[in-house]
C-alpha cells in the first residue's frame, strides 16, 4: 500500500503557483484578488474560509472577505454579488456554503457571473465541464484528479465506482473519470444510498472514490486487492481525544481497507488539502483571462 500524499502535493502545487504569481507581480502584470463571503458563524465555514484567505496570502494574491450575519436577506447578498460581478479588481469570488435557509443557494449561485465562478458552481460551469468545455472546475473534483495525475496513477479502460451523487463532487467527479483522455477513460459506476449491492459493486471496482460523507462508510471486505480508494469524506466526529473535540473522520475505514489497497488517499492529508488549491488555481486563470477573456 503506498499513500497518496495531498499535504505534500498541495504545498508542491502552491509553489508552483507562487512562483508564476511572482512573475506576473515582476512583469507588472495585475495581482489575483479572490473575494470570499461568509453568511453567519458556523464553525465548519469559519475555518474554511480562514484557510482560503490564508492560502490565498501564501501565493501572493489579494483576498477579500466580506462577512454578513445570519439575519442577511437574500435581497441584500444578491446585491453583494452584483458588486463582485461588477467590480473590475476581483477576478474571482466565492460565497461559501451552506446559507442560512431562508436563502436560496441556487439563486444565489446562478447571480454569479460564471466568469468569476472559481468555485465552478454556476451552471454554466458544470454545463461545459460536462461537454468537455474550458470552465472553471470545481475543487474536489479537480483535486481528485490533479492527484490522480501527479501519481501517474493509470485510469484508462479502469472500473471506477463513485460512492455518492452529490452535485458538488460524485457528480462532477464521475463526469471526469468517464471523459476521453487522462486522467479518465473510465467505465464509471455511480452508487448512492438506494444502491442495492452496493458491496457486491465495490469489490468490482479499480478505481473508489468514496464521497458519500457517511463516516467509515467503506469497510475492508468491499474492496478488491490492489484497488485505488479516494476518500474524500470530512465527517467532523465528535472526539476526547483531540483539543479541538472532534477528529475529521472519511468515509474509509482505512485500517481495514488500506492493506489491501495499491494506493489510498488519508484522512486527514489526502483530498482535503487539494481543494484550496484547485480554487487557486482556478482564480490564477481568471486573473489571467484563461478561461473567459
Ligand atoms: N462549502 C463546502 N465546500 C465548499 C466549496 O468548495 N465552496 C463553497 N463556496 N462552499 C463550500
């Protein structure tokens, strides 16, 4: 069993994304500003937005974080999103999810300009990305699939199963694993929870990318020798033994299923760290008009 490492590889791509900025900054081209919005305090968001806003310092591009409370109306942060569409030194902004429930995720993401869309959410993003177009990739699945590619892990004629249907990653992921090219060239099964035989599936598979967000949800004996098992689950379990109270659990019981497994991303240090990434990536490209002019 060999791990996929996501820290050391989103630090490698971080580099290399500081580096070009550095250049662009040398050539006096324009700095990457990514603006993100965060509704509310909830914990989970909190850190992921203050993870971005530092990633986002640690490559030389300006951030800005505009903050709403809880009670915001929808009214006021489609205002918002008309400013950042608008607004000439943002080339990329995200409003992080999940909102409060009096206000519709769909249309707030549909109000954002799809070329400032870093988060690849709008859709016309996930249109073109399912036709094979240029578009901004969402960052779990181009996460997966860098890691895929830095690790030279083979995929073509492969039987990937995608445990989850959620439109944020299995979705798009299965999309990606069954286009032409590399990484893809899949044959892509997609399960969800009303699969039946699901295990019977599983043990069929090359390729697992477990992304369901029930915690240890894939179990030793549903897993071929020699498989590929992506996790990409982050359940927040509760835990005494950590200071921070809980312990970011994946949907891989790992200590049964790595031994049999070719390769295996962590939980924490595999997907994870790769996500942040991709959103800086793709706010380099649109600061350098690479996707839309
Ligand atoms: N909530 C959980 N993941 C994400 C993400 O990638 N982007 C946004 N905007 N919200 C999220």
């Amino acid at each position: 069993m060999k791990l996929i490492d996501g820290k050391a590889t989103a630090a490698e791509i971080k580099r290399e994304i500081a580096q070009e900025v550095a250049q662009i900054k040398a050539a006096g081209g324009k700095t990457p500003h990514l603006a993100a919005v965060l509704v509310g305090h909830d914990g989970g968001s909190e850190t992921y937005v203050a993870n971005k806003v530092r990633a986002c310092e640690e490559v030389g591009f300006k951030s800005t974080l505009i903050r709403y409370e809880e009670d915001v109306t929808e009214k006021e942060l489609l205002a918002c999103v008309e400013r950042l569409n608008k607004d000439a030194d943002i080339d990329g902004f995200i409003v992080q999810l999940p909102l409060p429930g009096h206000i519709s995720e769909e249309k707030i993401t549909e109000a954002i300009d799809y070329r400032k869309d870093v988060d690849g959410f709008h859709p016309v993003n996930v249109g073109r990305m399912s036709l094979g177009m240029p578009c901004f990739l969402s960052a779990t699945p181009a996460g997966i699939i860098e890691l895929l590619r830095r690790y030279n892990i083979e995929t073509k004629g492969k039987h990937c199963v995608v445990l989850g249907r959620s439109n944020i990653v299995g979705k798009p992921v299965s999309m990606l694993m069954m286009r032409k090219g590399y990484p893809g060239d899949c044959t892509v099964t997609v399960c969800h929870s009303r699969t039946q035989n699901i295990k019977e599936i599983c043990l069929q598979a090359d390729i697992i990318i477990a992304a369901l967000g029930v915690p240890e949800f894939l179990r030793g004996d549903m897993v071929k020798e020699g498989a590929v098992v992506i996790d990409v689950g982050t359940t927040r379990v509760p835990s005494d033994q950590t200071k921070s109270g809980f312990k970011l659990t994946g949907d891989v019981a790992f200590n049964e299923v790595a031994p049999k497994c070719s390769w295996i991303t962590p939980v924490p240090g595999g997907v994870g760290p790769m996500t942040i990434v991709s959103l800086l990536r793709n706010t380099l490209l649109a600061g350098k008009k690479m996707i839309y002019a």
